[in-house]
C-alpha cells in the first residue's frame, strides 16, 4: 500500500467510509501510507479521512484524532474536516466546545478558502468553505451545549480586526445565539468528554521486550549512556520531539511543558525519584549542542536528572518499544503526534499522554501514582525464591530488629542494661554510659518523630524508657514492659517516612 499513488489510496479511503474503525487505523501517524511521502501529501490523505468519517460519522475511537486536529492543528485543511467531522459525533458535550474555541484561535491567521468536493483539489476559491467558516457552524451545532466558551468568543471579537467581514459576521451569529440559549447542562470546558478521558491519559502494558535495554543514547552535553542506566531505579517522563517542527503547539510547547515540569518536581519534593527526558525524532540532526540550546531557549535546565537525548544508532528500536506516532520521508519527519510516556522503575512505559496537549500537573500526578504503586522496590528483577518462606521471614525479622546505627546500637543497649544487666559486676563502669546512652535513645527518636510528623513510635519509646528508669529506682516492677515499648516504639519510628514538607 505503501507505493500506491495516493488517488487510488483516496479511492480506497472511499470505499472504507463505511467503516469508521478501518479509517481510525489509516489515521494512525506510524501507517505505511504516510511513508516515504511529502508533508503536503500526507495532510491531503489525512484530510479525506476525516471527510470521509464526516459522510458516515465518527465513533469514540475516531473522535480523538478530530480533537487532535482541533486542539494542536494548525493546517486550514485538516482543521476545517476535523470541524466538520465533529458535528457528525452523537454525543455532543459541553467539553467539545473548548476544542473548537482553541480552533479558532489557532487559525485566526490561517484562515483561507477551501474545497471539498475533490481529492487533491482543496485550494478552490469557489467552493465557499473555510477553517473558521466550518468552526462557527460546529459551534452553532452545539449550542446551548457551548455557553461556556461565550466569554472567550467576547473576547475574539474585541480583537478581530484580523478577520474577513463574513467570519465577523459568523462570529457576532454565533454569540447572539449562545447569548439568549438556555443549557439545562452545567458548561465545564475544562475535561475531555467521558468517552476518550482513558484514552487521553490512557494505561500502558507494563510488560516490555528487554531488547531496548542496552539502546545507547548521547545526551545535551556529549555523554554515552544506555537506556537501563537513564530509566531504571527511579520513575521518569519522556516526551518526543525534534528541533526542526514547524508546529509551535507541538514539540516546542512540549518541551517547554517540560521545563515547567521540572519545577513542579522540585517543588513536590521528588527530585532525583522523578526524572524527565526528551528524546529527538531526528537524531542526525540534533545534536547535542542543538539539544541543549533548544532546551534551554524553552525554559529546560539540562543536567542528570533532566536529559535531552538522541540515539545515534537510530530510534527504530525507540519507535518499536514505545509505538511511536511518527513517520518520515528519508530522515525528515511528515507527521507526528504529541506523545509524553510515564516509566516506571523498571523502565516500562505505563502510561502515555497522547495527541491532546498535556497538562504538566496532571502528567506529574500520574508519576506520583506510579512512584508510590510501584516505589523502589520496581527496579528489582523478579528472582524465584530460592530459600522456603518460614526462612525469608526468619532471617527478614532477624534483618529488622538487627542494630544497623549507633541509636539503634543505644536503643539496645540503655535498654536491656538499665533493665536487667544489674547482676553483672561490671554494671557500676557501665551505668554512665548507658544512661547516655538512654538519652541519646530519647532524642533520636523524637528527632525522627519530628523529620516525619508522627509522634506515636517517640512516645512509646518515651513510655517504655520512663517504665525501665522507674524501675530500676524500685518505684515499678516494669522493665519487662518498659523494653518492649521501647523496641516497639523505635521500630515504629524506624518504618516512619519523612512527612512531604521535610522531603
């Protein structure tokens, strides 16, 4: 298919229009039509997809590479068959109307006359249709579900000098309209509609082929370092990008996004457990320093925990492992989507953030969600066990309760020497150091309850040590107890995490 003269792939397409999920497949960036083919040609194949989904309508699963369009887009053709493929969708929200709206913007100076009666021949003056032309009466289909957007549309009016006397006349249309409607919905454009939010932040299966492991890469300052030793022990968010695209709303803005991510890392407190990187589409041409400069011209600061990368040896070991939207004609790249994954500890994608731009808060939860699913323990191998389970939990409490510091080593000892080693002749040499020790005890653990907020391990340590000093004065006969709670309390104050703001 991949050598088929693009008419008889349109007539094809035509063929296929009763078959919305067969054209969802031919939209795919990755699909052997789009290769070896000019940018030009690959926005006319795509354009008669969506208007061959616009006769017979779009499904869900269609939808997203509509919204796509709509949300990033910046080509009048594309964008002007998204619009008039959404108003084809049977479940029309209140969502919808901010992609339209962020259409608008977009192709406020874009805007131009367009066909769509005939393969190829779109750049007709006659035809009568334009992006924003199809944008107002996608609008119109909406509503009273559009009210929400009303004040923005106020305000493209204010500064619409740049529009044609017809748009401006469409846009005052569809305000009046939206002025005196009455929605019995609630207008939010601030989410995706119901059906495609999974598939906007959608799960990945963390099973992934070992291959990629040793994929070399050389990163903004020249370094060599393999995949395993970028990805592994810690979880990271990757985006991709090349320097040479010519979409502002694309990589620019995602590597900017990514910069922005940086701060909210450090902010949150998980610098060095999140890292980020941003590995190129085109790493013949982006070279380091082209990487860092573009990087930095957008607000990134580069350093070990925030790569810019390129695989020297090419990225289609890259492309198979993550299922890369992108396509090329020799080594350019003629069409992409926005795509930013989540890796875990082990290096597996487990998430994805695809074709809608990407909110930088809600990509930085979903890291959280998977730093604290999976945490450190992630980076391990699974191993089969090779010794019976009464042994691993035998030797793991041994482990536990084994003195692994010099407070522990205290704990133990202003314990159980202050509690019963009085029958040993060498007790009066030792007592000073055990009360010491008993001290050091104390304060180490409400040094601890402080670093975490909780005071519960401290105070019995407080409890258990106060039982053994009363004893020990022939006020109680309670040492017994007094060192119980006092191991109890500093393994509590042991397992207790440093609280988010002492990070």
């Amino acid at each position: 298919m991949r050598a088929a003269a693009e008419v008889d792939i349109a007539s094809m397409v035509d063929g296929l229009a009763v078959d919305p999920d067969r054209c969802a497949d031919l939209l795919r960036e990755d699909h052997e039509i789009y290769d070896q083919r000019g940018a030009a040609a690959v926005v006319r194949l795509r354009g008669w997809i969506l208007l061959a989904l616009a006769r017979t309508g779009i499904t869900d699963r269609t939808l997203f590479h509509v919204l796509e369009e709509l949300d990033a887009g910046l080509d009048p053709y594309l964008v002007a068959a998204a619009a008039r493929a959404l108003r084809t969708y049977p479940h029309p929200s209140p969502e919808l109307a901010a992609f339209v709206v962020r259409a608008i913007e977009n192709m406020m100076a874009h805007d131009e006359p367009l066909s769509f009666e005939r393969y190829g021949e779109y750049a007709v003056s006659s035809a009568g249709t334009s992006p924003l032309q199809e944008l107002f009466v996608t609008l119109s289909w909406l509503g009273p579900l559009a009210r929400g957007v009303l004040p923005e549309l106020e305000a493209l009016r204010r500064h619409s000098h740049a529009l044609s006397k017809a748009r401006r006349r469409d846009l005052d249309r569809v305000i009046a309209t939206l002025r005196t409607s009455v929605s019995g919905v609630e207008p939010s454009c601030c989410s995706l509609p119901l059906g495609i939010r999974d598939l906007w932040s959608s799960a990945r299966d963390p099973r992934q082929p070992a291959a990629i492991g040793k994929t070399a890469f050389e990163d903004h300052d020249g370094n060599r370092v393999a995949f395993d030793d970028l990805f592994r022990g810690h979880v990271s968010i990757v985006a991709f990008f090349y320097t040479r695209c010519d979409n502002p709303l694309k990589c620019s803005l995602s590597i900017t996004k990514l910069g922005r991510l940086q701060r909210l890392i450090e902010e949150g407190g998980f610098t060095g457990r999140i890292h980020t990187a941003a590995i190129t589409y085109d790493p013949a041409f982006d070279l380091p320093d082209r990487l860092r400069r573009y990087g930095e011209a957008r607000g990134m600061r580069p350093g070990p925990n925030h790569r810019l990368l390129r695989a020297p040896g090419g990225i289609d070991a890259l492309q198979r492992h993550f299922a890369l939207g992108v396509n090329f004609i020799e080594s350019l790249v003629n069409r992409h989507r926005i795509e930013a994954y989540i890796l875990d500890a082990r290096g597996h994608a487990v998430c994805v953030f695809e074709r809608i731009r990407w909110d930088e808060q809600a990509v930085l939860d979903r890291a959280v969600g998977v730093l604290q699913e999976r945490g450190a323990t992630a980076a391990l191998p699974t191993r089969r066990p090779v010794v019976s389970p009464i042994a691993t939990v035998v030797v793991s409490l041994a482990w536990m309760f084994f003195p692994k510091c010099p407070m522990c080593w205290a704990a133990y000892a202003s314990t159980l020497g202050v509690a019963g080693l009085e029958r040993f002749p060498y007790l009066p040499w030792v007592q000073p150091l055990l009360a010491v020790a008993m001290l050091v005890t104390l304060g180490g653990a409400w040094l601890r309850a402080r670093e975490s907020g909780r005071i519960e391990g401290a105070s019995l340590v407080t409890a258990g040590l106060t039982m053994i000093v009363l004893s020990r004065i022939a006020v109680l006969d309670a040492a017994g107890w007094g060192v119980g709670l006092t191991m109890i309390g500093s393994a509590l104050g042991a397992f207790a995490r440093p609280s988010a703001g002492n990070r």
